[in-house]
C-alpha cells in the first residue's frame, strides 16, 4: 500500500472523506487502508475568552493510504469536490507520496496541546494594539503560553520598561 494525494476543491475536504468512507463500505473497496486530511488546533483569545478551533494544513488535500487501481479511481473520481489526484500531467495515474512526508506530518499534528495562533519568539518586535500602551512598540523577553502572558520591554519616558501583557494585545511589528 503506497500514499496518494487526491486533489479537492476549496472547503470540501469534509464532505469528500466522508463520500470516500461511503463509496469504501459500499462498493466493499479494501484497496483503500486511511484517509488522513491533516488538522492543528490552534488557539485565540478574543474578549479575553480562549477558543478554540481547527485549521486544515493542507486546504484542499487529502491523503489516502491504498493500492490504486482503476476501479478505486472510477469509485472515487464520481465523489462530489474530488479533482483528482495529484501527479506528472495525468491525474488519474497519481505519484507515489513517501512514507517519510505523511510520517513528518503525523507527527506536526499530534498531540493535543493547541498552538497559539500567532508564535511570538524572544526577541521580536512587537507592536501593542490594546490596552495602556496601545499603540507602543516593543521587543518580546519572554512568552508564558499557558498563562497568554508575554513580557515585552517598552520605551517609556525614555526609560526601558517590561510589563507584563496579555498575548491578544500583541501583533507582531511589522517595520
């Protein structure tokens, strides 16, 4: 069984899988082993709420583990939101994907712990968009994740200052 890449089209990743674990116990195809449609779940405060919610790291793509033939395409190409698969110029005679590449993304996906949805490093500049010093630019020291706490220096009164922020008041400058 080798990894393809099937093409579809834009916000139907959902609906395909699902068409595709309908036709597979329908038409009793075994060829087809895993769907795998890679997702990290990503966090934002908004209003001082934590939300969470999932983002798809490939839009557009799926990945299935089978052993191709001509039925299974004939069985998936009939899918509503399927292109094809991807390969060199014919799309019904996919490429190969590495077993190394699906392992390399299996692994950014896993776990449970959401990702903020922007990653602030120590020292990167900053610019504050609420709160007191709304509108200040800064340098980021260091990022407490759990906590959505950053403490970040600022010029004030042309002293150096840290204070501490929360992570939703920060974006990141872009100067």
């Amino acid at each position: 069984m080798s990894w393809y890449t099937l093409q579809t089209n834009p916000n139907y990743e959902a609906k395909v899988i699902e068409g595709i674990e309908a036709r597979k116990a329908e038409k009793n195809l075994d060829q087809i082993r895993e769907i795998f449609a890679p997702e990290e779940l990503l966090v934002e405060y908004k209003d001082g709420k934590k939300k969470e919610r999932k983002k798809r790291l490939y839009t557009n793509y799926i990945f299935i583990e089978m052993d191709y033939s001509d039925e299974v395409w004939h069985a998936l190409k009939g899918i509503r939101g399927v292109v094809g698969f991807v390969g060199l110029g014919n799309r019904s005679h996919p490429t190969v994907l590495p077993d190394r590449e699906i392992a390399t993304m299996k692994a950014q996906v896993g776990g449970d712990t959401p990702k903020p949805k922007v990653m602030f490093a120590p020292e990167s500049k900053v610019r504050i968009t609420s709160g007191s010093f709304a509108d200040f630019f800064g340098v980021v020291q260091s990022v407490d994740y759990e906590k959505n706490k950053a403490k970040v220096m600022i010029n004030i009164f042309n002293r150096e200052t840290t204070v501490d922020l929360e992570l939703n008041s920060l974006q990141l400058a872009t100067e």
